[in-house]
C-alpha cells in the first residue's frame, strides 16, 4: 500500500480516531478490528491493510496516550488541584473509565511486558505532572513522586473505583490539605 | 443424591475446599467446573451433582468469603495495624491477590447486581473492622467509615496493585499517623 495515497491516509485517520475514542469511551479490550472498522466506516480489510495485528493498533494508539489528568496547571493551584481531582473522582465512578482503570491494573497469569511498561508510563506521568505541581504550590516533601501519588489518587481508587461512591468535596479538600503548605 | 450418604459428605467438602482454595489463589475466574474437579480428585460430574451451575458453587464460597484483614485487632493497637497494612500491602503486589482484587474491583458492561453486592458486603465488613478499631484506639473521627477506609487501603491499592511497588515501612507508618491520636 502506498503510504502516500490520499485515500489510504484519510483510512488511516479515520481508523486511528475511531480507535481512540473506543479506547477511552469503554477500554482497551473494546479495540478490535471488526468494532473499529466499524465505527470508522471502514471495511475490517482495509484496517488489517494499515495494521497486521489488531496488537499493532492497540500499541500505537496506547503508545500516544496519557491519562488526561493534571496537564497544564491553572492558578490558584490547591482550587486548580481540586478541580482536578473532582474530575478524576467523577470519572472513576462512570463504567467506562473504571473499565479503562482495572484493565490497566490487571495483572495477568503471564508477565506481560509491554502491559507492564505501559503501565509504568502512564502512572509515571502523573505522577511526574503531580510532582511538578506541588514543587510549584511550595510543598517542599522530599518523598518519592510514587508516594505523593498514592496519597492522592489511591483513595479515590478505593472509594470512587472499588466503592463506587462519589467523593465529597470535603473529602478532596482534606486529601490536598495533607500535601499543600498553608 | 442423599445429602446424608457421607461419601457424598466427603466429596462435597473437598470440593468445597479445592474451590477455596483456587479462590484465594488465582480469583474468582479460576473456580471452574474443571479446575476445582481436578484439585478435589473427584470427576467433573460429581460437581454437577452438588451444584447445577459453576456460579452455584462460587456463589456459595464467595459468600463465606470475608477479605482476611483487621480481624481480631491485637495489641499494642497502632503496631498491630502497622503490621495488618504491611500484610495488605505485601499481598497486593502478588500476581494472585492482585488478580483477585482487580476482578472484585472490575466492572461489567451489563449493571451485575450479584457482583456489586459481593463488593459492597467485602468491603463493607473491611471497613467496619477499621472503624471498630480507630475507635478502640481513641480515634474520634466523625469522618464515614468508607471515607476513613479509602485514606487508609487507597494508597496501597495505587502503590502495591496498581504499581507494583513495595509499600515502605515509613508510608506505612504516615498513613497510620493521620488516623490515630497521639
């Protein structure tokens, strides 16, 4: 296939963004040939012409993606901070997000790899944008970026993720309070 | 079959057993029909003859199951639970609990009213145990027990299942230090 070819870069496009928003509307597991050809309006030959795998597609798109949390900070920081966090926490407890979340976790029998960097990515830049933000409010902990994370996000996993309970925005104010000076 | 006949007795608990077993083990998906027939010795119709349907039988070990943390609370009370998290936090980092506490956190498309009930009743007991405790050791939070649950459990489930990584003594010990007076 000629790379170049206006049509097949338009298929391609098309393929891609449909791709995406499966993943991020129901998960990774929702990226299939047939769901993506599909939703791009495409015949499953013409995605298998772009990718041999649906592996291959499923890599490239999770290889450009980051969790669209704690990008850009706003000022002032901690109302900035909330904000964010009410996000996360509102999202956790919609079906979609929560399936992204434990398809992510998940640890298979076999040691996956490419899984596992992913993984590693991802979760690393939050936790490096986190850090970033917190230096920038003045917060002068010295512990690891990994731990700050913990404290922030772990207990919306349990509550807002395993619970399915909304936070309080009391609840988000006491978790930013622990981490914030002043 | 005569519920009374005692090879039938016999063959019933250890099937029960093996089906425990691989609960703890590898999860609730690891409970098959086959699976559980092989580890009890006993061929697959013997465990059709005792439960209809393999959801039959994890029914029924699931709800004898109680998550096994923050029992029986010893003393002196802040060690004790030091030495309960470093357990949780040491056990969420294997591929087995992990599995099992991603499939109890996972959720369906379809809205599965069984599943969610089990969640609420596993976590449910968890957190009860923690409230009883922080109140035996003079904590006078007026915080909701899942609320209390989730900045105690929360962080590991981000730092030991969802990263992989060993929770330090020092984390554990700051978690412990917001929640227990003095």
């Amino acid at each position: 296939m000629d790379a170049d070819d206006p049509r097949a870069v338009r298929s391609r496009e098309r393929i891609v963004s449909a791709a995406r928003e499966l993943l991020r509307g129901e998960g990774p597991a929702a990226v299939t040939f047939a769901a993506v050809a599909q939703r791009a309006g495409v015949g499953r030959a013409t995605v298998y012409r772009h990718w041999a795998t649906v592996d291959a597609l499923r890599d490239e798109i999770m290889d450009e993606f980051t969790l669209p949390f704690f990008e850009r900070p706003g000022r002032p920081l901690p109302q900035w901070l909330h904000g964010q966090l009410r996000r996360l926490a509102d999202e956790l407890t919609t079906p979609a997000a929560a399936r992204m979340t434990t398809s992510l976790i998940q640890r298979d029998a076999a040691d996956d790899g490419a899984l596992n960097s992913r993984r590693d990515r991802l979760f690393g830049v939050l936790e490096e944008r986190l850090a970033a933000v917190l230096h920038q409010a003045g917060s002068t902990t010295t512990r690891p970026a990994e731990e700050v994370a913990a404290s922030l996000i772990g207990p919306l996993l349990y509550l807002c993720l395993a619970r399915g309970r909304r936070a309080s925005d009391d609840f988000i104010r006491t978790l930013i309070a622990e981490h914030l000076p002043g």
